[in-house]
C-alpha cells in the first residue's frame, strides 16, 4: 500500500491498475479512506472520476447487463437533468410511471 499520509482528504492506495479497449480507458485501485475501502475508478481522457464503497461495488452484482446497455444509450445525459439516467431513452409503462412526474 502506498504511503499518502500527507494527502489533505487522508486518502491511501495502492497501485494504478490500467484497463482498456477501443471504446474506454480506466485506471482502478483499491483504496483506504477514513469512512473504509473504496474502489477509485478514473476515466483519464474524460477527466471522470468515482469512489465506490462495497454496497456500491456489490449492487453492480445485482444489475444485468440490459441495465448497463440502457446506460450506454445516452452516458452523458439529456439535456433534462430532472430524469434519471436510466429512464431517459425508454419508454415507461402505466405501471413504471405511476407517482412519477416523467411521463412521455
């Protein structure tokens, strides 16, 4: 584990581990912070960056891989902050849209 003890958010880790393809490049570590281990995940070229605790980490588990493909749809957003990343480009159904303000 490195020593980053005089980091200012009392952050430690280990080494980068570089991932790519020709769609993406991330770089991932484990790292220590005073609220746990997180995962860090860096998508250098889009200057993105997220820390992820182990329920975080774990619901990714949960999640098929329709989910992410509806992700993929439109990964940077709409231009309508107000809907969820998820439901922006499906359609919801009578039941999906009850109590929600994001009809069609």
């Amino acid at each position: 584990m490195a020593d980053n003890s005089g980091d200012p958010e009392g952050i430690s880790g280990g080494e980068y581990i570089d991932i790519a393809n020709e769609f993406a490049h991330v770089l991932v570590r484990k790292i220590y912070t005073r609220n746990g281990e997180r995962l860090e995940i860096i998508a250098p070229h889009l200057e993105k960056q997220i820390r992820l605790d182990p329920l975080e980490l774990e619901a990714l588990t949960w999640q098929t891989t329709a989910t992410f493909s509806r992700m993929l749809e439109e990964p940077f957003g709409t231009a309508d902050p107000e809907i969820p990343v998820l439901t922006r480009s499906r359609k919801t159904s009578a039941s999906e849209g009850e109590g929600s303000d994001h009809g069609n």
